[in-house]
C-alpha cells in the first residue's frame, strides 16, 4: 500500500508512533524516526524496520523549537530525496488538575509541544509537498478533542487546537495534491494513558462500550489507511479509532 513512499515519523520512538513506523514499514514505506531523547528506543525500532527490509533511520527533534523541527524535515527530505508523508506526534499530557490549580507553566509546555509541534511541522514540509504537488500530513490529536474530560483542560484545548489547526490547513493546500488529517485516538494501552491517574482510566473503561483500551497497532491502521491513494478524498478530516467512545 505504501511501497516506495517516504515518511517521517516526528514522535516515533514509543507509543503509537512507534507502531505508526512499524506499521508504515509493513506496507513497504521508508521510514524515520525522529524523537526527543529515547535513544535505545530509537535504535531498536530502526534496527527492527532494517531488518524486515525497509529504510530506516533515527533522528533527534526538539518539536518545541521550530528550528528542530525544519532541520529534521529537511534532513529526512535529503536522506530520501523526496518525503510522502509527515506524522507529527509528538504529545505531552499531565496527571490532572482542575481549573483552579492549573500550573500555567505546565500548560504552556503541553501547548509548545502538542501545538506549536504539529504547526512547525506543517509549516517546514509544506513548501516541499506543495512543489512537488502531492503529499499527506497525518496530525495525532485525540478523543478528547471532541470529548473533553475534567480537570484535563490543557491536553483537551491542546487537542481541540490540532484538530482546528488541521482543518484549517487542509482547506489551504488540498487543491494542491496536499491532504492534512488527523487521527483523535481513544483510550489506547501506552504510558501516557496512565498518566491521567488511576480514577481517570477506571471511569473511562466503565462508560467505553468496547470496555477495554485500544492496542497501539489498531489505532496505527488509522494512520497507514490516511497516508495511503485510498485515502485521497479525505481532507480535514478527524478519524476516531474510539473503541465507541463517541459514535457519530
């Protein structure tokens, strides 16, 4: 499905976006892995999508300085030669608290990551999709966008923002060959899951009708089926693989 395409997964070392590069290597695409940090999680992935036959390498990004980001893109863009498709993943949450205990240091660090991340990275790979007339924007934002949850006001608005941001841009560059989408998981089994607490995860499995988190490799279908031709007719679009948390 994706044989001979070009990625750049920006948050690729762990969680979803490190079965988003699996997943893409599956189906035959080139894939790098840029993150901040994670090292060894880094060179495991890269050395498990080169051993199943695919291109791969590992970066380091900084998404919060729009800087790293551009170099990152550039990087990739030079090392394939050409990029089909950007992942901007890269997210942070917080255990939780309500309005009146916000830590507004805090929020500004979940907004510089989870927003001005997605918006450095359209902003640094769309003067080269736009030249070339094609390519796929695949933004991570979540469920909580459309449902928003207490006392998570930051990761909620911060998400809220993506999926904005998102249809925004499509409406910008889809005449173009350009798609931007995004993809607004569910409660998936990863780290960040269980850093709402405890009380938050319990009371989201009792109301999730699936009753039961997504697995990382259900929610990255999601993100091969947008990067794919078949997904050519969607633009701005937020895919919930939700587990019915919200049905529409």
């Amino acid at each position: 499905m994706l044989r001979g395409r070009k990625a750049l997964v920006i948050g690729g070392a762990v969680g979803i976006g490190r079965a988003v590069c699996q997943a893409f290597a599956c189906e035959g695409a080139s894939v790098g892995v840029a993150d901040r940090g994670w090292p060894g999680e880094k060179s495991s992935i890269v050395a498990e999508l080169a051993a199943s036959g695919v291109e791969a390498y590992p970066d380091e990004v900084d998404v919060r300085d729009e800087a790293s980001v551009k170099s990152v893109i550039q990087h990739a863009i030079v090392r394939f030669g050409w990029l089909d498709i950007l992942v901007n993943n890269a997210g942070i949450t917080s255990g939780g608290a309500p309005m009146q205990n916000q830590d507004f240091e805090l929020w500004a660090e979940i907004f510089a990551t989870n927003v001005n991340g997605v918006a450095f990275g359209m902003k640094h790979v769309l003067p080269h999709m736009l030249e070339r007339g094609s390519g796929r924007i695949i933004n991570t934002s979540s469920q909580l966008a459309h449902k928003p949850a207490p006392s998570h006001g930051a990761y909620c608005a911060s998400k809220a923002a993506v999926t904005a941001l998102t249809a925004s841009v499509a409406q910008e560059v889809a005449r173009q060959g350009v798609t931007v989408n995004c993809v607004c998981p569910g409660m998936t089994d990863t780290a960040m899951l269980y850093k709402g607490g405890a009380s938050f995860v319990e009371e989201k499995l009792k109301a999730l009708p699936i009753g039961r988190p997504a697995t990382v490799s259900e929610i990255a279908a999601t993100y091969v089926f947008l990067a794919s031709d078949a997904a050519a007719f969607f633009v701005g679009q937020s895919l919930s693989p939700n587990g019915g948390d919200v049905m529409w």
